[in-house]
C-alpha cells in the first residue's frame, strides 16, 4: 500500500500495517473538569537563566501543582517541562468535576479565588 503525495511521490509505510478491531464499549457521559497549566514567561527565563537556577523553580512549579490536584481530588495526567494536564471528577466518571471539589459553597467565585492564589503562590 502507497500514497501519492503532490508532486508524484510516494510514500510507503516502514512496516506492516496491524488493524485490529476494538470491541466498543458503553459510553457514559460525565462532567468533568481537565486543567492545563503552564509556567507563564518559562521559555524566556530557561533561556537567560543557567540551569542551576532554573531547575528548582520548576520542581517547585511542578510540585506546587501536583500537591493542589491531588488535595482537591485530582489526577496529574501528563507533566512535560513546565506543562501540566490534570483531571478532576474523571476518576469516579461522573459528578461535577472540580466544582464538586470546591470546598466552599460560593461556587464559581470559589473556584476563581482558588485560580488567583495559585497564580499569585508562583
């Protein structure tokens, strides 16, 4: 098997081509909440900086984020340089993803007080 690309050329797979069929499973809906955080300004500063001094910003960063997913019920996901992708509410498939983790009942505002100290913390 081939595929023609612009310009005439081919282009061919390395190896064998596997295809399995995946039996489907129950799909359940559920409200959950994914977070995405980076360190703001991180390429910049890993590149003025030596290394020695960049490091232990961003195990504090990566620290610091993980410590806050895991007390509001969370799971780190993915950590990569200074990314992060956590979840909340996706464990037990269901509930009201972070807002269910709020501690307070104000609701989003809570939620909103919780987003300003984690920046103003780093």
């Amino acid at each position: 098997m081939s595929i023609e690309r612009p310009g005439g050329r081919l282009l061919r797979p390395a190896g064998e081509i596997i295809v399995t069929r995946v039996k489907p499973t129950a799909v359940r809906t559920a409200y959950v909440t994914v977070l995405f955080a980076d360190l703001r300004g991180y390429t910049g500063m890993a590149e003025r900086l030596p290394a020695a001094r960049v490091m232990p910003l961003l195990d504090e960063f990566s620290r610091t984020l993980a410590a806050a997913t895991e007390t509001y019920g969370g799971t780190v996901f993915h950590m990569a340089g200074d990314g992060i992708m956590a979840g909340f509410g996706v464990a037990e498939g269901g509930g009201n993803g972070a807002r269910a983790r709020t501690p307070s009942p104000q609701g989003d505002h809570a939620g909103r007080r919780h987003r300003q100290c984690g920046r103003s913390a780093l």
